[in-house]
C-alpha cells in the first residue's frame, strides 16, 4: 500500500528528474529552435518502456514518445546494456516527424542491471528535404521530408559514434543541410539524458531499490485511479470536425460508467491523403492522452496510467494510421490540433481553439528557421478562451525579437494580439495575433498552417473564432493571400504576415 506522502513527493521527484533534464538539453544546444523556443521534451521510462513521469513540455511528443522508447527495445533484443544510447525519428515507429529527434539512454546500476530509461526528444532545425527547415509545404511522400533514421545504437560503452551519427544525417536524397549543427544537438540530448540518469541513481542511493520500484507502480496506479474516478463523471459524444482540404476527423467517445473506462474511436475519418497532413498514430495516441489528461484536476505528470482505462480504434491506412511511405510532417502539428479539439468537443468541455500552429519556416542552405505561432484558445464552461497563447499540442514560446533579428537577416514588423478575433458567447474565446516578418535576403518560404478554409467551432451556442489568413507581399506588388499550405522562393524585401485564428465562444452571447 502507497503512503500518500510519500506518492506525492515521488510523483514530484519524478517530474522533477526530468525538468532537470530539460534544463540541461536547453543549455547546451545551439539552435534557436531548442535555446530560445523551448521545442523538446524530456521522460523517465521504466525498464519495459513504460512513461513514468515528464516535464511539461510539448504535449504531442509525450505522449507518442513511449512508442519510440519501446521501438528502441524491439531493436535492441528487450533491454538496453551499460552505457548505451539510441536515436530515431521514425515516424511510423513512434514518432511525430522527421525533425523530431528521439535518444534513449539506459540507466544501469553499479551491476549492470537496466534501472530506467531516459528519452529525449527535440525538434532539430534542418533534417533535410526539399526544404530549408525541414516542414515542407508540398512533401507527397516521407524521403521528401528529411532523414529517416531507425533505431540505431550511436552509443556503446559509453563511447558515442560520431562518425556513425553524421552519416545518418548525411544519408538519403535529401540530407540535413547542417550535419554539425544535428551532432551537437544530439550531443546536448544525451547530456539531458546524462543527467537524468544521474538523479534517478541518486534516487536509488536514497530510498533503496526496492521502494522506488515499488513506487514507480504506485505512481502508475494512482493515476489510473483517479482517471477512472473522473471518467465516472462525464459523459462521451460524436464529432466531427473537417480540415482545410475537406478531410474529415470523425470520433465517437463512449464511456462505460461502471468500470470507468473511456473508448475513442476514430472509424469514419477520412482515409490516408496525398498530402502531408496524414498523423501517424503515434500522434493521435499522444493527442488522446493529452485530453486525458486535461479532464484531470489533480498535479500529476502525464505517465502510462492514463492509457490503461483507454480503448483507441484507428482504421487502417486512414488519415489517422497512415502506411509507409505516406507524408506526415503536417500531421504531427495540424492534424493533432484537429484531434483535440474534437476530443474536448465530444466531451464538451472546451470550445475549439485555434486548431493550427501556423507554422512558418525560411532559410537558405546555410541557414534555417522554424516557428509556431500562437492564436486564440476556446472558451468552456465558466472561463473565457486566453488570447495569444499556443494551444493543446504545442507548448513552445515565440523566439525573442532581439534573438531573432540577431541570428538571421530578417526584421520583426510587427507582433501584437488580434483584437476581436475570438468568438463571442457567455465566455469569449481568445485573440489570435498578427506577426508580420521583412526578410533582408531572398529566402525559401514555407507555410503549413490549418483554419484558413474553416473557423473554430463555438460550443453550447458560441460562436466560432475568426480564421486565420498567410499573406506575402513582394516588393513593389500589392499583398496576396496565401494557401494554408504553400512554398514559395521569395526575394529580399518580401514580407510575409501571419494573422492566427482566435478561439470558439462558449454559451449564447446574451
């Protein structure tokens, strides 16, 4: 039997081990995208690949990370030794995209007996593809995207192949543009895992193996507790809600009352796409849950109890499970929103947010750059929707001013809220915001972004939020609108301006 005291400091000691190893891999990257936004994630994992706890970082890695853990297992013969490392990316072996970049670290006693695991995962700024930054618009198969790296073990002994490593991305017909810059990355992930190897000995040391053993269980058991005590208490729904390309994400969310267990069914979304917004289902997986753990109200990491009462129905070779060598990049960051914000309509929880990270990436061959933009959360039941943050799936900042006209030719025009982008209702759903960039030299410009074809839906008589809108101008001509998805070479001077979507109103306005 769990000591409740003692539950709750290993549920934050836990946590705390992987915050730790967050500060670590932000210190010592390079890139903007893993410094100054923040987009990584890192867990503690048990022995069979099991999520024990996380920092919050971004949603959509966490909760597919633990497939990628176990896919590293299946590789390696059931169990990491001694000073061993892996990497992948492999979408279809649970990864989100290609950019994404997966290590997994074992953590061993003084006799060699595999204790944990350690993963980290951080969006690399170039792996390669048809374009610079690695979030192509047009991408109609996965070697378009970048590098596809399988399990494979880059270090043995405690000795990292550097050599090995940089031929994995130098591989391909697209390769990484800056094979260096993804060395030293991977470098920075596993000093985090390092060092979160290190505090769960110390962890060890303290309390004795057996009694952490015992409470990496409890942990997983009072969370599946107290989920299926929540469960008891909604009530599931359909929806259905459509992409920008007329695609379809259809859910049935069934709860059984009794046993507390919720099952999600996604059969009738529409079947795997041409384009680049298929998810993998992974992603869904890690959609689900971050809902799950949405509807609790308790101070609990997200770990693997949260999938036990869960059921998840995909159908095959479907928007949602795609099949090699489908495109995916798009899937990871637009299709997941999509996800969620079904989810929390079905259980009638939350209006719908902005529904896209309007993602913007420009570069050259010699540099890079990639952002999410934030825009208007929904409104729910007793709280208006907060204006100009990012949403559900991803929880990275926006690059500094300063930083971002430092490290790449381009200046910052203008970066404010959206007024009145936000749907009425009882409650009011958030602002979006307008960010507008003047590049100083000609650059490849790539747009992937969702809700400029569709609005975000208002909830129990709300209003939907307003769309959001890419547009270019070039120099000398007037603006033009451009598609939720679209790549273009632009010249210097050429300003593109990204105004985000605001969130879904709750309740009837008067």
């Amino acid at each position: 039997i769990a000591d409740p005291v003692r539950l709750s400091l290993y549920h934050h000691r836990f946590m705390h081990l992987a915050e730790q190893m967050g500060e670590v891999l932000q210190r010592s990257a390079r890139s903007v995208n893993i410094r100054e936004r923040l987009d990584y994630s890192c867990a503690l994992f048990d022995p069979a690949g099991q999520l024990i706890a996380n920092a919050p970082h971004m949603p959509v890695h966490l909760g597919s990370m633990g497939e990628s853990v176990r896919a590293v297992l299946n590789s390696a013969g059931g169990a990491l030794a001694a000073g061993e490392s892996w990497i992948l990316n492999d979408p279809y072996r649970g990864g989100t995209h290609l950019p994404d970049i997966t290590v997994v670290s074992a953590c061993t006693d003084a006799d060699g007996q595999l204790r944990a695991l350690l993963a980290s995962r951080a969006h690399h700024a170039d792996v390669g593809g048809i374009s610079p930054g690695s979030m192509p618009a047009g991408s109609r198969c996965i070697a378009e995207e970048g590098v596809l790296i399988p399990p494979t073990r880059i270090v043995e002994g405690g000795e990292l192949d550097r050599i090995r490593l940089r031929q994995l991305f130098e591989a391909g017909d697209w390769p990484a543009r800056d094979p260096d810059l993804n060395v030293g990355e991977v470098e920075a992930q596993l000093a985090a895992n390092r060092r979160g190897a290190q505090l769960y000995l110390r962890l060890l040391d303290e309390h004795g193996g057996a009694e952490v053993q015992a409470y990496l269980a409890h942990v997983l058991d009072h969370t599946e507790g107290l989920l299926r005590s929540r469960l008891r208490q909604l009530h599931g729904g359909q929806v259905t809600l459509r992409n920008d390309q007329g695609a379809q994400v259809a859910v049935q969310v069934s709860i059984d009352a009794e046993q507390g267990e919720v099952t999600v069914d996604f059969n009738g979304s529409s079947a795997q796409l041409a384009d680049n917004y298929n998810a993998p289902a992974a992603v869904v997986r890690a959609a689900v849950l971050y809902v799950l753990r949405c509807l609790l109200d308790h101070p609990v990491p997200l770990n693997e109890g949260f999938a036990r009462p869960l059921t998840l129905r995909l159908p095959e070779s479907s928007l949602l499970s795609p099949t090699p060598p489908a495109a995916v990049v798009a899937g990871n960051v637009e299709t997941s929103q999509l996800i969620t914000d079904a989810l929390l309509l079905a259980f009638g929880v939350q209006a719908g947010s902005q529904g896209t990270m309007n993602n913007l990436s420009f570069g050259t061959a010699q540099w890079q750059y990639y952002e999410t933009i934030a825009g208007g959360a929904g409104a729910g039941p007793g709280f208006a929707g907060c204006s100009g943050r990012q949403t559900h799936m991803t929880n990275s900042r926006i690059t500094d001013a300063e930083v971002l006209e430092r490290r790449f030719p381009l200046r910052l025009e203008h970066f404010g809220l959206r007024r009145g982008s936000g749907g009425r209702g009882r409650y009011a759903g958030g602002d979006g915001v307008i960010r507008r960039i003047r590049f100083l030299e000609g650059v490849s410009l790539s747009v992937l972004a969702g809700r400029r074809m569709t609005a975000p839906p208002g909830l129990a008589g709300g209003e939907a939020g307003q769309r959001g809108e890419s547009r270019l101008q070039l120099p000398g001509a007037e603006p033009q609108t451009l598609a939720y998805a679209e790549q273009r070479l632009v010249p210097a001077d050429s300003v593109v301006e990204i105004r985000t979507p605001g969130g879904g109103g709750y309740g009837d306005v008067g």
